[in-house]
C-alpha cells in the first residue's frame, strides 16, 4: 500500500512538487511544507470557513481536501491576494472598515469574499450577508466585514 505520492500543483502563481503522505490535508501541506501560514486551521470539521482558499478558482475548505486531491490543481491563497507589498482592495477595505478583531477567521473570508466578488458585480447587503454565511467570526458581528465587502464592490463599478 501505498503511503507517499507525488503531487505537482500551482500556488499562487509558482509552481511547486512535492512527496507527500496520502492522507495529509491540503491546509496542512500549505501550512506545514510550503509555509504559507495564512491559511488557518480551525474547527478541520469544514464548518468555520478559516481555511478557505480557492482551488481551480472555487472556493473550498482545505481542512476537507487531501493534498494529494489537489494534483495538478491551481490553488489561491491569502498571500495570493497582495501584489507584493500592496494589499489587495479586499484587504484594505477590512483595514478600513475594522473588519477584523483577533484576524483568526479573516484569511477565509477575504477568499470567499474574492470569489464572491468576482461572481456578482454590485451585490447588495443581503447577497453579502448570503455569500459570506458559511465563515464564522466570532468577534466582529459581522456588520464592518459587509461593510468592507459593499465597498469594494461599490469601487469595482
């Protein structure tokens, strides 16, 4: 039986390969081998959001994906979103609205806010509260991260 495979995908943009145990998760391979720790591990039940990253442009939960799921994919990760030392418009518009308190839950949901952004142009306050409803904060009431992502999209148009 086998226990290791290898694996060629995209991250953010570079290309990387690796041999990996076949049943590591995706978050735990970005984390844990290509360091790129902005991806969180929450509740690894799928249920939080905090690991959200997009693969081949979806939204998806890392903490329920295999590593070895994601060969030959094109993944998309928080450090994806700044073009090197400038931040993305998501990622200014959460500054400035003050739509993160401890930052735990705001790398998955600026992804699905990227995603949900590029799906629907000019959404209004309850198609954000509907696209962002599957992310858990648990400090800020939500109401600045809506905020933030209404005026993103208000910027867009």
């Amino acid at each position: 039986m086998t226990t290791e495979r290898n694996i060629r995908l995209t991250v953010n943009g570079k290309a990387y390969e690796s041999l990996v145990p076949v049943r590591m998760t995706l978050v735990d391979f970005l984390r844990g081998e290509l360091d790129l720790t902005g991806t969180h591990v929450g509740c690894e039940h799928g249920v939080c959001g905090a690991c959200t990253i997009l693969v081949d442009g979806s939204a998806t939960r890392s903490c329920l994906m295999l590593a070895v799921q994601a060969d030959g994919a094109n993944l998309m990760t928080v450090e994806g979103l700044a073009d090197g030392p400038e931040l993305h418009p998501l990622q200014r518009a959460f500054q400035r609205n003050h739509a993160l308190q401890c930052g735990f839950c705001t790398p998955g949901l600026l992804m699905t806010a990227y995603e949900f952004l590029r799906d629907t142009s000019n959404p209004t306050e309850e198609q954000v509260r509907e696209g962002i409803s599957g992310n858990i904060c648990r400090c800020t009431g939500y109401a600045p991260i809506v905020q933030a992502i209404l005026d993103v999209s208000q910027e867009a148009g």
